[in-house]
C-alpha cells in the first residue's frame, strides 16, 4: 500500500513517461486535446518564469477540475503560491485562478477522473485505488492527490 499523505509525489517512469509527457504536451500546443489534455503553464514560484507541463481538465456538472495525480509536484506547489495560472490548447489560451479543494471533497473528483483516464494515469495511484473504490478508501488517500478548482478570470 502506497503513502498517501501531503507529501507524496511520484516521478515520471523513466523514458517512456518523458516521452509520454512531451507527446502530449507538443500536441496541446498544436491544438489538439487527447481526452481533455491541456498544456498548463504557472509561474515558477522561485524564478517567477512560465513553466508548463501536461494535464488532463476534468469537467464535473459544469464545474472544471485540475487534479495531480503524482501528488504534490512542481505545478502544485507554484500554482499554490500563485493561483492565476493558463490552460492552452493550440492558440486558444485561457488564463484562469486555481482554488484547491479540502480533502473531504475529493472523492467524486478522483472518482471521476480515474473512471477517464485510469488508462493512462492508474499506474499513479496504486492497486488500492480505483474507480470503484469506496468513498472512505478515497477519502484515506485524499492527502495525496491535490485538486484545484478552475475559475475563469
């Protein structure tokens, strides 16, 4: 059973992670979403430059959610530090503020969001987590994985 507290953070898995990341990312800046991908771009909290990495943007009855699924990264710390961040897809570039959610409420999002894309990111939460796992079990693991609401500006 994995760590599941406010310090986890799993790196990419050698080549073939990097490889993935930068896939994904080239694709983003080309315009092209691979089931919600978008590349998001924050400030460095230290050096204050743009730094971008890839993600998948969930969308909750209207509400849209970014959610780290190799826990407290890079972008989780700076978008902490400086919540007003962007989301591109191509030339469509949206700036947006962050709003992290308590643990008590990430259940339905990590729930939702391992049910699209635990094909792609289910190797990050362990073989105790799943799509079908029992509210407490993801509330136990809550810690783990932040989520941030998106509010447009």
């Amino acid at each position: 059973m994995q760590n599941y507290d406010d310090k986890r953070l799993v790196t990419v898995g050698g080549r073939s992670g990097a490889l993935l990341n930068k896939t994904v990312g080239r694709l983003a800046k080309l315009g092209i979403s691979l089931m919600g991908s978008r590349l998001l771009s924050v400030r460095g909290r230290k050096s204050g430059e743009w730094r971008s990495t890839p993600v998948n943007l969930l969308t909750i009855d209207g509400q849209r959610y970014l959610l780290a699924p190799r826990g407290h990264t890079q972008w989780v710390r700076n978008i902490r530090v400086t919540p007003e961040a962007q989301l591109r897809v191509g030339r469509r570039i949206e700036t947006f503020r962050a709003e992290e959610i308590a643990d008590a409420d990430k259940p339905e999002v990590i729930r939702a969001y391992l049910k699209k894309w635990a094909w792609e990111v289910g190797a990050f939460f362990g073989d105790d987590v799943k799509a079908d796992s029992s509210t407490e079990t993801l509330l136990r693991v809550a810690p783990g994985f932040p989520v941030f609401k998106v509010h447009a500006v």
